[in-house]
C-alpha cells in the first residue's frame, strides 16, 4: 500500500510542479521545507512548521510569537485568514504557559475571546502574550497582535484549564 501511495504523491507532485505558477510553487516549496523541518524535530507540531512561526519570551516574561505572512495562509482578500490570526493568538497564549508549567501539567484553552481591529496584512504578524493570572486549575492571559508596522491587528483573552499531561506513547 506504502508503494501505491507513494506513487500517487510522485504523480501528482510531478503534475504539479510542470503546471504551477510562482505563487503556487513557493507556497509548495514553503509546505515542503515545514514538513523537512518537522521531521528533523525543529517544531513540536506541523502546523507551526507549516507557517515557519518563531517564538522567545521577552526580558519582562511575556511570550512572543512571530508569523511570517504567506500566501499559504492568506484569505481570498490577500489578507490573513481570521482563523489564523485566532490561532496565533491562542498559540502565544497557551505555549507561553505550557512553557511555565511543571513537566507533568499541560494548559489547554477553554475559553477565547478575539477582537479584530485591522486586516493582517504586511510582512509578518507579531503576537506578544502577558500571563494575567496563573492558579492551579486555571490560568488567564492576554495577547495582542502586531502588523510589521506595529499597528494593532487583533486583541484576546484566554482562559486555559490545567490538566495533568497525557501519557503520549
């Protein structure tokens, strides 16, 4: 089955690649080094690998994250796609605790909230998240998103329960 499979990636990448203009070839050449990167353990999950995002928490403890604009994750208008600036909030937010939490605690959100201010448009978004409360069962914080002229794009807050961590086999 592996080779059947294998061989219809090949045919189709082969269709692809003779038929596909410059945005769809760098959008592949873009899927292709996030699935490299992936698998060469540079990113926890495929979809941070996919849109390359970059991450570091700040001198005064906030958590920043920052996505290079892409077609790959342009709506129709040639802006960011709401979901994925929702997503680049909720990122910032749960990584910067995930990241704080002792080894057998993970956070996952249950609840957002988002107010988009402007189009994402521009070179990247940069998302900075502030931790507002940490408790033992939930932690509340704060994100804003930022064009590259640091204009604001969207706003949020984030609730997220802490639960013990998932033996992950």
């Amino acid at each position: 089955m592996m080779t059947t499979l294998k061989q219809e990636l090949n045919d189709t990448f082969q269709e692809l690649i003779s038929t596909a203009n410059d945005e769809e070839l760098h959008v592949l050449s873009s899927m292709l080094r996030g699935l490299n990167d992936k698998k060469e353990q540079k990113y926890a999950t495929y979809l941070s690998a996919l849109t390359q995002i970059q991450t570091r928490f700040l001198d005064n403890g906030d958590y920043e994250v920052v996505l290079p604009i892409q077609p790959l994750i342009n709506n129709p208008l040639q802006m960011v796609h709401g979901g994925i600036t929702a997503t680049l909030l909720d990122t910032a937010m749960g990584s910067m605790i995930n990241r704080i939490l002792p080894e057998d605690k993970a956070a996952v959100t249950a609840e957002m909230n988002v107010h988009y201010i402007k189009p994402g448009v521009g070179s990247n978004l940069k998302c900075v998240a502030h931790l507002a409360h940490k408790g033992n069962s939930l932690c509340v914080t704060e994100a804003k998103v930022y064009d590259d002229r640091e204009k604001l794009v969207a706003l949020a807050t984030g609730t997220f329960a802490v639960i013990n961590r998932p033996h992950v086999k």
